[in-house]
C-alpha cells in the first residue's frame, strides 16, 4: 500500500476530512517559503495558570524556588511500578507535588516540614463513579466528610442535579472548590437527562448541551452512565437521537462514555455494549459477567455488592494487569458513610479478600485516573500532580494518620482540619419545587370504574424487572375506591410532579412494601433518577401530607405515622442535598430511621430507604411508574417499548 493511499484510508476512517484535503491536493501559491514563515511574527501566547504553576514547579524541583512543605522520610507507594520506596521525600509547593526522592538529596528549600518516619505514603482516593447527591451532602461538606476517610477527589456521575438544573450543572459542581473547597470534582454529564422520553424535569441534553459542558471547562471529563439501553439499541426509540447525539458530543470533545450495564450478561450484549463506545460499568455483581466484560475492554468500576463474587474469581484466574478495575461507593448517604467510611472502607475490604495491597491502592486512585484521562493531575504521587497524600500508619487495614489535600492539612485520624468553604447557594437551587398547589387526599385516590365492585389491578413491587407488571382482582370500596390492604401486602404508591406546577400524580398499587400502621406513609425527593416526589403508604391523608412536608422542605424526606409527621430530612438544596453540616444531616437521618424502626412494615422492617431507588427507568425496569405525561394519565408505562396500560380496569 502506498504511503498516499494509506493516509487517505485513515482519514477517511477518521472523518479527518482536513487530513484527506491535504493529502491529495498540490502545493498551490499559498504555500509559505522559509523566509517567509521567518518573517512572520506573532503576538505571545497568554499561559494559563495551569501552565504557570508547571513553570513554577519547575524551578521548585530544581532547589532554585522555595516549597511551601516537605514531607520527608516516608514509605512512599509507587503506582507506576507497585512497590513501596522506603524513606521518601514529597516536596509540595501551589498545592502540586514538585519533587519526590531519596530523603535528604533535594537541594531546595522548604517554609515547613512535617518528618513522616514510620508512616506510610499513598495516593489520595478518587471515585470512580458516585453520585455526591446521594449523600444528601452539598460539596463543601461532602469534603468534610470524606476527606478525612482519604477521599481527595470524585468523579461525579451529575444526572440527579441536572435533571433539576439542567445547563446550570457545571456551575453547581464547581462552585465549591471555586470557593477553597480542596474536594475536587470532575463532573460526568448525566445522560439520564432526562432519563427516558417518557419523563420530563428540570433539564433536557443532547449535543449542543453536551458540547457546551465539555468546552465550558477541562473538569468535565465524561458523560455519565449511559442508562437507557433500549434508546441505544432501537432507532425508533425517542430517546434513539438523543442518546447517540450525546455520544457523539462526548466524542468530539474528547471524553469518555460511561456505561450502566446492569443485567447484560451474555457476551452478544456485553459485545453490543462495548461496540456502542461504552467504556465502564459500575453495575457487574457476577463474577463472570465482569470477567466477560473486562476481556472485551470494559473499566470496570466495582462496588461492594460484588466483592465477594467478583474480586476472588479474578484472584482465582490470576489476573496479571489489573489496570482496569477500580473500586467506588455510587450511592452511599452521610449516615452510612459516617458507620462504614466511603474508598477507604472499599479499599480494606479488597485487601480483605486478597487483593495485594499495592493494586488495591490503585483500584482506589491511580486506575481511575488513567481512565479519565486526569493521571496528570491526580492518581499518584508524583511530580507535577496535586498534592493529594494520605499517610497511613497501616497499610493492611487502611488506618489513616494523616489526608494531604491540594498540600494541606485537611485530615488528622477522622477529623476534618480545615474551615468549610462558604457558599450562597441561588434561588435556581435552593426553589426548585414547583408541585403548583397543595395536594390532598382526593390527590391520591385510586377511583373505580361506577358500579363496579372488584376491578384488575396491575402490580409491582420494588425492583420488579420482569416483563410483564403483576395482575390483581381486587375489591372497590364502599366510596368507589381502591385502597391498600397491607393485610395482603399491598400498599399505595405515587409519584407527584414537583417540575410543572400542575400537581399532576400518578397512583397504582405495590406489593410488599411500605408502612403497616395505620394512617401512615413516607414521601421523599430523592427518585432517582428524575427525582420527582414518591409517596408510598396505606392512607390518602397520610400521603398527600407527607408529599406536601416534602415539597414544604423545598425537598427531602417525611415519615407520618398515624397521621403526624414524626420526622423529617430537609434537603433544600435541588431537593437532593443540603449545605449543612454533616453531623446535623447524619441526626436527622438517624432520627428518620428511628423512628421507622418504631413502625410497622411490610417486608423487610424499619425505613425502605431503596425505594428512592425504586422508580429508576434504566435496565432492566421494564414496567414503571411515573408522573403522568401526555397521552399517559395513569403513569404506567414500559419503558422499552414505550406500551402503555391503566393501572385498573
């Protein structure tokens, strides 16, 4: 093949129509000759301040400038070669790493200097995949929270928030390290926005959207779990355009295409799903399936749900590179964070299960970073990278001395070091619930055809992903209603429209699930992922109050027992999250699951937190409930083929 024939190919496999142009075409008159090109003079370039503070790092590492600290005689973790070094030296200065070394050999000089002897030295933690709204926590004091626990830096799966403040979300995601906060955030654009055409917030993003947030700033590193697998795989899906438009968004600018794969388990659909440009899932929970998954390329991002079936069988096979495994939390709230931790909790239990301990540091930071393509600023210890340390004086069991975070001193043992970045949050996050009105018990009434006595119900159940919905003959009322009967186990569920203002409300029956005591229901913002308001209960007057507390809240949770509200989380923030301090949140989600453990329930005892997950439309949901939209009042629809039914007939 000719070198001419050869570029032609790869341009045009490329699109790189620039590329072809150039290759076939002449020199013409506009070529510029050598003294010409000598001639011409052009203003300089203004460096960023990134490329300032590489400058500056510059001439730290070569003794001419002075450090800001020095952190000496450490047993420093090498990720690039999965060794410990012993009796290292870390030179910080701007909040990046300048240099790192043999003790003792550096030639500069340090205003500070803290002697690590008998610590040991690894990378701040990064997820690879979380959603920060879960929680319930502002950034600020997400920071708070976690960076004691070694959590330096996220990766932020944003499609809770931007289904709330659509092109608003970079701003939001930013705003609190603009403001000092030393958690740094790179926001994943969530796809889900919103998550299927069937469903309508506060955001909607297909490529100009994406585009945008991909220019806006080099934080955006990605677009979000892919989630709606019958868009991709459908062209008469109506999410079809969309989806792939944010795909090709993402494309353009360079990022990476995240993937929710959860229930593709043969290798056809894991093979589909690799060949759509999904590059991770943080759904695997058998050991085969991330197997499979991992030969055909696929990062993947592991939660605690499939340690124990995951991590041995890749101990089993030996697995020599473990470069595209990480560890990560999703979803975990104050409350279980404040009990288990967040990455250090990940990183224990891998190492628990056999995991050598340098690789599971890596699942923890470095992996994550080179599939984000932000090793040069996180991930390690090394040069040019933020100085992102935490010193442990165990490695085995992740007990943690110390957390460096940008070169400060942000964590002793479990307590945060360092002042809470203040931030005026706006109206466009602090008012988002627009329900237009306050409902009643009427609201929530399931009214029967006239004059019958029993009618079909359809059913489901929390997580219910088979094809076809549950169908129940059940009784109708004295008043023409049908109501629960938690003596069978069947409840009362709702979804109220909190975007719209027209107090639009979807209502069917569920089954083993919600309060048994009597004149009760529990009502939450948090639904994933549109976050609309869900009730669930077995009295109208108990829900309708319930959904207006939460609204009231400006977003939250709401437990009414017998007809009172008996406990309360406010979540005022999008209705996801709240900028208050983590002690106080973590108290009033303790209260609320105390005061459910003082409830009756069907199932499982005590508060049914998952139901804020219950409501997801991505796979495998085939039949679900939402708020009503235009040629659906009812809200029942499957959300693969776009069938629709009524909830009794």
């Amino acid at each position: 093949m000719t070198p001419t024939l050869r570029l032609v190919l790869t341009a045009s496999l490329f699109g790189l129509s620039s590329l072809l142009f150039t290759a076939c075409t002449p020199s013409t008159s506009n070529d510029k000759t050598a003294s010409e090109v000598e001639d011409k003079t052009e203003a300089d370039v203004a460096f960023s301040p990134e490329i300032k503070t590489r400058q500056f790092l510059t001439q730290v590492a070569l003794g001419r400038e002075p450090a800001d600290l020095i952190i000496t005689n450490t047993t420093m973790l090498n990720v690039f070669t999965q060794e410990w070094l012993p009796k290292q030296d870390i030179v910080i200065a701007k909040g990046r790493i300048a240099w790192v070394g043999d003790s003792g050999t550096w030639q500069g000089q340090a205003t500070e200097q803290f002697d690590a002897n008998g610590l040991w030295a690894v990378p701040g933690f990064g997820e690879s995949h979380k959603h920060i709204e879960s929680s319930y926590l502002t950034p600020e004091y997400e920071a708070a929270l976690v960076i004691p626990q070694g959590n330096t830096w996220t990766v932020e799966g944003s499609h809770e928030v931007s289904n709330v403040i659509g092109t608003r979300n970079v701003d939001f995601w930013l705003a609190a390290e603009h403001a000092g906060s030393p958690l740094k955030i790179f926001p994943a654009i969530g796809s889900a926005t919103p998550p299927t055409v069937y469903e309508s917030g506060g955001g909607y993003y297909g490529y100009q959207e994406m585009s945008d947030f991909m220019q806006q700033d080099l934080r955006v590193v990605a677009l979000g779990e892919v989630m709606d697998w019958s868009a991709i795989i459908n062209a008469d899906n109506g999410g079809h355009q969309r989806i792939w438009e944010m795909i090709q968004a993402t494309y353009d600018n360079r990022g990476v295409v995240e993937g929710h794969g959860m229930n593709l388990t043969s290798q056809t659909d894991i093979s589909a799903f690799a060949a759509a440009g999904l590059a991770s899932d943080h759904e695997v929970r058998l050991a085969e399936e991330g197997i499979e998954k991992l030969r055909r390329g696929i990062f993947l991002e592991v939660k605690h749900a499939a340690f124990d079936t995951l991590i041995p069988k890749l101990l089993e096979m030996n697995l020599q590179d473990w470069s595209n495994v990480s560890v990560t939390t999703d979803d975990r709230d104050v409350f279980a964070t404040l009990q288990l931790g967040s990455m250090d909790y990940n990183i224990r239990n891998v190492i628990q299960r056999g995991v050598p301990t340098e690789i599971a540091y890596q699942l923890g930071s470095y992996n994550t970073a080179r599939h984000f393509n932000i090793d040069h600023l996180v991930g390690s210890i090394a040069p040019g990278r933020y100085a992102d340390i935490v010193l442990l004086s165990n490695p085995e069991t992740v007990a943690i001395e110390r957390v460096y975070a940008n070169g400060l001193l942000a964590g002793i043992k479990d307590k945060y070091q360092l002042p809470i970045a203040d931030i005026e949050y706006p109206q466009w996050l602090t008012e988002t619930m627009n329900v237009g009105r306050s409902l009643s018990a009427e609201d929530f009434a399931i009214h029967a055809p006239e004059g019958q006595k029993t009618v079909q119900a359809a059913v489901l159940q929390p997580f219910w992903f088979k094809p076809d919905f549950i169908t129940k003959s059940l009784p109708v009322s004295a008043q023409g209603t049908v109501d629960a009967d938690t003596a069978n186990n069947l409840i009362k569920v709702a979804v109220v429209d909190r975007y719209h203002g027209t107090a639009a409300v979807s209502k069917m029956i569920w089954q083993n699930a919600g309060p048994k005591t009597a004149n009760s229901a529990l009502a939450s913002s948090q639904s994933h992922d549109l976050h609309n308001i869900w009730s669930v209960g077995n009295d109208d007057a108990a829900m309708a109050l319930a959904a207006n507390t939460v609204a009231e809240l400006g977003g939250g949770w709401a437990l009414v027992k017998e007809g009172k509200v008996v406990a309360t989380v406010k979540l005022d923030i999008a209705g996801l999250m709240t900028s208050r301090p983590v002690t106080e949140v973590a108290a009033e989600m303790e209260h609320l699951q105390q005061q459910a453990d003082n409830m009756e329930w069907i199932g499982m005892p005590g508060l049914p937190e998952r139901m804020r997950f219950a409501f997801l439309t991505a796979a495998p949901w085939k039949w679900q409930l939402v708020a009503p939209y235009k040629g659906n009042p009812g809200g029942l629809v499957n959300v693969t083929t776009g069938e629709t039914h009524p909830v009794i007939w």
